[in-house]
C-alpha cells in the first residue's frame, strides 16, 4: 500500500532516480549511435452500488433529435500491475506494486441510420494517450473479428487517452519513453490492444437506433493552469475573451436507445491532467477520470433511466496547461513559500521542492484523496448534466456522420499562414524546459522550466547531448527559439526515437465536430484550435457548430502550444515538438480538410506515410516471472495475517496471504481481491467489492527473489456509512512452475470478521 507517512519521498531519492534515468537515455544514445556509425473521508471512498433520486425532469423522456445508429461497450486493459515502470511520469522508480483500480477501455459508435457505412468508433482508455503500436494493435484486432468488422477501419477508429499517470507503461512505440520502461513488453501492450478490441466488439453488438443530446457544466474547482506565466503571454484582447485560464466547461453526449428511451452511456470532454496520484504511488489506478468513469456507472445499476451495461466515458480535452492540483503548486523545502510565477523553482533556484498540491494534500496520502475528490468534482458535474439534460441540453440533429483520416510528416513541411507568410514545421525535438518536469512532476539537477539552453545553465548537457545527436543548422533554426536538447526526430537507430508523422483525425455526427489531437494541446491552443473548426464547419452543419477536442490520441506527439507560449518555453513549448507553428499547423490541416465532412462527402483525404511500426524490433531488458514458490509448511493462498475479528466503521481491515507473482495471470474482466459478505442465512456468501472498487487496495511484495516467495496484502479502507455485518476477504492468484512454467490458479479465504 501507499506510506501514509509522507506527502511524497524524499526530494534526493526523487532526482537520484531522475537522474538515472536522463542519464541512461544519454549513455543508452552515445553507445547506439557509436555502435551504429561506429472531498471525501480518507476512510470513506464510497463507490456505492445504489441510484439516487431523479429529478422531476425524467431523463428518460422522449427525444427531439435525429436517430443514429448508437453503441457503447468496455473491456478491461489492466495490464501488469507489478515489476513494469508506469507510463506518464517517466521515473524509473516508479514501477506497480499493486492495484487499487481496474482500468477500461471505453468504446462510443456513432452512426448514420440511412448509410451505416458512414460511422466512427471514439475509443476513451484509461491510460496515459492513445499510441501508434497500440492503435496498430487495435486496427488488427478488430479486422480480426470478421467480415462484419470491416466498416471499422483507419479513417475512423479514434484512440485516445485519458493521461493517467498511474497504470502500467511498456507498451511505446517509440524509443524514447521506452527508456524509463525498460523497453516494450509484449503484456502491457496485449492487454491494452486486447481490451479495446473487446469494448469495440461489444460496442458493435450493442448498436440501435437512438437520439444523442448533449449539455454543458462548468467545474469551477477541477483544475487551474500549471503554466500561468506561458498563458499570459497570448495577446492580452484574446485572453479577454476568456473568465479563466483553463477551460472549466464539460461536454456531456448522451446516448439514448430509441426502442425503450433508456440511456445506454454518456461521453465527456473536460480538461484536466491525470495526475493526481503522485509519481511516488505504485498501485495502478485510472487517475481521476477513472475515478469518475467508475462512479458514474456504478450509480447508474438500478437507475430507471439507464440501460444494464451503462457506459461512461470521461475523455480527456485541451489538457496540455492544466492540473488538477488545485490549491496550487508550493515549495516542500519548509520555507512555507509558493514556487516562483517565472519558472517554478523554490528559494535553491532549482525546481525540485516545487509541488502542486491537490484538494486533499493535507492527507499526506500520495494523492489518493485528491485524485478521489477531483474525480468526484468531474462525476458531479456529469451527473447535473446528465439529471436535466431532458430540459436543458441540445438535440444533435442532421443525419450526417463522417470521419477522416490521413498521415502527414512533419520534417520541414512548409504551408502558408492566413497573413500569407510561409512558415514550416520541423523534425520532432525537445527542449531543455522538457527535462525540467512541471510542478505534477518536477525534474532534476539544474533544468527549470523557462531553460535559455545557454552553455552556462547546464554545461555538461552541452556535451553529452552532443554525444547522442547534434542538431543540424537547419533544424536549430526551424525550433527556434527553442534550444534543443533532444533531438528524437532525427534519430532513427536502432529505431525511431519519436515521432514525425502525425494523425490528423476528424469526427462529425449531426453539428458535433470532434477533433482528434495527437498532442496535448494547451488552453489557449485548444481555444484557437476549437474556433477555427467551428468557423470551418458553419457551413456544413444544420446547427450551430459544437467543437470538442478529444485527446492525446493515436500516436503520442507531446504538446501542442500557441506560438507565443512557445516563446517562453516552459516544459509545454519546450515539448512542443515540431516548432512554433505546430498550432498553425495543425489548424490548416484540419480545417483545409474540413470538406471531408460535409454531408455529400464520399471520398477520403489521401492516406499519406505511415508512422513506423517498431512493436516487432523494440528492444525489451524487462525480465519475466520465472517461477513462484511457497515457503516449507506454507500453500498459495495461505493466510499470513488474518483481519482482526471486529472493525469499527471507518477502520481499515486487511489480510496477508502467501502469494504468487500477478503477471502470472492478469486475470481481465476478472478481480484479483474481492470483499464478500455473509447472507441473512448464516450460511451465503456474496461478493459486494472487487478490484474496481477504490476503497480495495491490492499490494504485491516478492520476499524473495531466489526462492520465488511472496506475499498480497490486501487491504479495505471501509467507510464511515458501510453497511454493519459479517464479510470476508479473497485472494485470487495463479503461480507458475520453474520447470514446466504451468500457471496454476488458487484462491486464498480470510477468517470472517465483523464490521459494527
């Protein structure tokens, strides 16, 4: 389980860490590229099984919009949970030790009733973005169920991500982030790939005609920006035109089934950063949208107004500035001070005492209670939508359903501006502010955010940067004026480093335009992105435009900040990778594009290059599980520890167990830990939680490497308002045999206790 004793690990721990693994990236470099060329109680997180009361608008009432072929489906992509680094953070400390909940893939189809060849297919998964090797994987996958399938395709499955930085990593396609993960592991990948087949599959096989509203709420205490001095540096009459710094509007799309008017799920879009779970918690969890996802569809069982099998997706947006560290972020050095406003350094001048802080930060809990709170804040905000949307929201009407798709590289791509001036775009690059971190996750030795990349800021980068790549003149002049420290998009042994083809990807049902953003855009980027399609699409749609951007998806490209943000290159522009003009950019593309999407359409935009495919020549130095043993005298699933035999409401009651290794068996649409609770009868036992429940805490201990021991805690954190009886806690694992490497299922059973 988490420490409770500390907020986060001690600040030299945190860089030591961060500098092996910036130092393993160089060295790694210099010897591939000389080998090549020579609100809630912290006890009470209540997940409730139970609906609440509706409103007096029905929200099951009888719709005014236009029919659509609709679908929602999910499967579970938790993947390893133990002994793989998570993707996000990029420390290579941070490596699972547990679960304390499940993550899903989400699958929304929209179609036309009248040409239902003309769908989309809006993937949300709970994980950091949407990736080429996954999306490669998702495409296959669902080309494999047959015939039937085929309508899906690369125009228009959309892959995105929620950007958790708390789930299982090593699945990258490209060499970079697969530094800090050890390289690619062919689980974490398949259980990504696999799930989201499965929620696409079942999504398919749900398909009727239906009705689609959507509503909007604004979420005044979910997040605030992270890069406050890089906003202000947009024009001060655009800026005007805004209350806040972060877009704190929710987009909620319901998806009503026309045969009975039940809703069969619910499709958000609002901005906020998954990193509320600190880089120092190793138990794999959806972040707060996860946390919200989950709420969501647990309230709905038993609703009148919703269908069984109620989905929620909670998608991501214009993330790219935002945290959800809402009281700001501080310097953990004792000075009691904020971090400064110019680059988010404390009184050393180094950004390394500089945190964010959650809404729950006095819990000193690694952010558990703020990641539950901000969820809830998100669940709320749907929920009120969701309650009144009958009276309140917008009928998506227009039979019209498109999608396009198409690749386009990046390397020296010149266009024209709407002034008329030719600019370009350049290979993919990262600046020094990118090693800096932010304030969700600071970085180490001298980079801070706002980094001149002058030789005397950090001396011996100079050098061993040089090692790895030394920028051309060309491409130092096109990032300008970012000072290049990586340069990924002109690497390619052993293979790519990053990317330099992009997915431009766009989706239109009725007057909703979704774009589809490789890159985590700003604010400000978003708010220009939003715009310029809506202008775009007036004269397409029936309605008024609404504009949503769903994102990072498809092929992770980092960040996309406006030009003038660039110019202060803070880790935002410093991560925006192919120049100042990549909103430009980004902007022609789609919306000289835009025509891809009118309802006479019938073509499809060229396909253009297609990115790398690295899953079959990444390398891998993660090891596998090579055997699980239990001590003399013991068995699997033995108890070590057994729960006391009563529990005050609110206590947390946990039990030990001889264990095996869970990579042994992911156990998917399963649960590794379960809570049941004895009948009336005395006799009956029935499960009430699992691993989807964020009060059941799943930790994996290896006590001994040679031998191949270990041990499971598991832990319930119960609330203050759980129902009083009798329960008892399971154990479900699956060993693995040195010789013959069978895996073999057993279950522990704790003794009962009572729960007053």
């Amino acid at each position: 389980m988490e420490k409770l004793s500390s907020q986060r690990n001690p600040a030299p721990r945190r860089a030591g860490f961060f500098i092996f693994s910036i130092v393993s990236l160089l060295l790694f470099g210099t010897f591939l590229v000389s080998s090549v060329n020579g609100r809630a109680e912290r006890n009470g997180f209540a997940f409730e099984h139970t609906s609440r009361a509706k409103l007096a608008s029905d929200a099951t009432a009888e719709a005014t919009g236009d029919k659509y072929l609709i679908g929602v489906g999910k499967g579970d992509i938790t993947g390893p949970t133990v002994e793989i680094n998570f993707a996000g953070y990029a420390d290579l400390s941070q490596v699972g030790t547990g679960l304390r909940q499940r993550i899903f893939s989400r699958a929304f189809i929209v179609g036309d009733v009248n040409n239902p060849q003309d769908r989309f297919v809006y993937l949300v998964l709970d994980m950091a973005t949407g990736d080429t090797a996954v999306r490669y994987g998702i495409l296959e996958g669902i080309a494999a169920l047959g015939s039937e399938y085929s309508v899906y395709g690369q125009n228009n499955v959309a892959v995105t991500g929620t950007h958790s930085h708390s789930g299982p990593g090593a699945w990258w396609n490209y060499l970079l982030p697969q530094v800090t993960s050890l390289g690619f592991d062919k689980q974490a990948y398949q259980a990504a790939v696999d799930g989201a087949v499965l929620s696409v599959k079942r999504a398919h096989e749900s398909l009727t005609e239906g009705y689609l509203d959507y509503g909007t709420v604004n979420i005044t205490d979910g997040s605030i920006s992270r890069s406050l001095y890089a906003y202000m540096n947009n024009p001060a009459e655009e800026r005007a035109k805004y209350s806040d710094s972060v877009d704190k509007e929710m987009t909620v799309l319901k998806f009503q089934r026309a045969s009975d008017s039940k809703n069969i799920g619910i499709l958000t879009w609002f901005a906020v950063h998954g990193t509320s779970v600190y880089q120092n918690s190793t138990h794999v969890t959806g972040d707060n949208k996860g946390v919200a996802e989950l709420m969501f569809e647990k309230a709905m069982e038993g609703e009148e107004s919703a269908a069984e099998g109620f989905v929620a997706g909670f998608s991501q947006s214009n993330v790219g500035d935002t945290t959800p560290n809402v009281l700001g972020a501080w310097c953990d050095d004792g000075s009691g001070q904020m971090c400064s406003y110019e680059n988010s350094t404390c009184a050393d001048g180094k950004s390394q005492s500089c945190h964010g802080r959650g809404p729950e930060f006095t819990n000193l809990d690694l952010g558990i209670t703020s990641c539950y709170e901000i969820g809830k804040r998100q669940y709320d905000g749907a929920r009120s939508v969701y309650d009144t949307l009958d009276s309140t929201g917008t009928a998506i009407v227009g039979p019209t359903v498109k999608a396009f798709h198409f690749y386009q590289d990046m390397r020296f791509w010149n266009f024209q501006l709407p002034t008329g001036e030719q600019v370009q775009t350049c290979p993919s690059a990262l600046g020094y502010s990118f090693a800096a971190g932010t304030t969700d996750g600071p970085g180490a030795f001298d980079f801070t955010q706002s980094d001149s990349g002058e030789p005397s800021a950090s001396p011996v980068w100079e050098v061993v940067k040089a090692l790895i790549r030394e920028p051309t003149p060309e491409q130092k002049a096109c990032q300008q004026p970012k000072p290049i420290l990586l340069d990924i998009g002109e690497i390619s042994q052993p293979y790519a480093w990053g990317p330099n083809i992009v997915d431009i990807q766009m989706f239109r049902v009725g007057q909703l335009v979704i774009i589809v953003s490789p890159s985590e855009a700003t604010t400000m980027a978003g708010r220009r992105w939003r715009d310029a399609v809506a202008a775009a699409s007036a004269d397409i749609t029936d309605a008024e435009p609404k504009v949503v951007i769903g994102g990072p998806a498809n092929s992770y490209c980092h960040y996309v900040t406006t030009p003038e943000e660039y110019a202060i290159q803070r880790y935002e522009g410093a991560s925006t990778l192919f120049g100042q003009y990549e909103l430009p950019a980004y902007i022609n593309l789609t919306v000289s594009n835009i025509q891809y999407l009118a309802p006479d359409a019938t073509s499809s935009p060229p396909p253009g290059p297609s990115p790398p495919d690295n899953r079959d020549n990444s390398l891998s130095f993660i090891t596998g599980v090579v055997q699980d043993n239990a001590p003399l005298g013991k068995k699997f699933g033995s108890v070590t520890t057994q729960p006391s035999a009563t529990y005050a409401r609110g206590a947390v009651v946990q039990a030990v167990f001889v264990g095996a290794n869970p990579r042994n068996n992911l156990r998917l649409e399963g649960t590794f830990a379960a809570i049941e609770a004895l009948g009336t009868d005395g006799a009956t036992w029935t499960q009430v939680r699992d691993d989807t429940d964020w009060d059941l805490v799943y930790s994996w201990n290896r006590t001994n490497e040679i031998l191949g021991y270990s041990e499971v805690t598991i832990a319930w954190e119960t609330a203050l308002d759980a129902t009083p009886g009798t329960y008892r806690i399971k154990y479900y694992g699956d060993s693995k045999a040195l010789l013959t490497g069978n895996i073999s299922a057993f279950t522990g059973t704790s003794n009962s206790f009572t729960l007053t």
